[in-house]
C-alpha cells in the first residue's frame, strides 16, 4: 500500500511539474508565454473578449508595441486573461468564476 501511495505521489507531482506556471491548455496544446497570437487564436479559438489595452514603450524605433488582451473561459470554472504585446504572448492571468 505504502509503495503504491508513492508512486502515486511521483506521478502527480511530476505531471503538474511538467506545466509551466505560466501556461494554459486548448485541447491538444499547451499555449505557453512566447508563443505568437495567432498560434493562440488557432490552437484555442476566438476569445469570449478581446481589449486593445494601450501602446507600450518601444525602445528600438518609433511608436509602441500594441498591447491587448484576450479572455478564454470558463474554462474548468476559471477564465484565462491573456496579455499579447506587440504580437506575442508576455502574461497568463488565472480568475476564477464568480
């Protein structure tokens, strides 16, 4: 019994080690900051909202990067906020359904 509750324990620990903090699931990707926009449109579909947020600061040339933000959800009884800047995927937010 001992030995199965183990190998239960390293199974477990191992498979939510094996996701990024950062990182949401759309059937059969792992959508993961770095990843372009329209990789996330493609892999999880068109968002329940979308928000051009601002411009952020671009250090290398004129005028920002657009920053927006994209919501999937309820998805497990949570939303996923995701912020893109200037294309790619910088910050995966977590809120849970009210």
């Amino acid at each position: 019994m001992k030995r199965t509750c183990a190998a239960l324990f390293a199974f477990v620990f191992f498979t939510l080690a094996a996701i990024p903090s950062q990182a949401m699931i759309c059937g059969r990707h792992m959508v993961k900051v770095g990843d372009f926009k329209f990789e996330v449109v493609e892999w999880c579909g068109e968002p329940v909202f979308a928000e051009v947020t601002g411009y952020g600061d671009c250090r290398h040339g004129k005028g920002g990067l657009k920053v927006e933000q994209l919501v999937y959800g309820p998805l497990h009884g949570k939303y996923y906020v995701l912020t893109i800047v200037g294309g790619k995927l910088k910050k995966i937010e977590i809120r849970l359904k009210r």
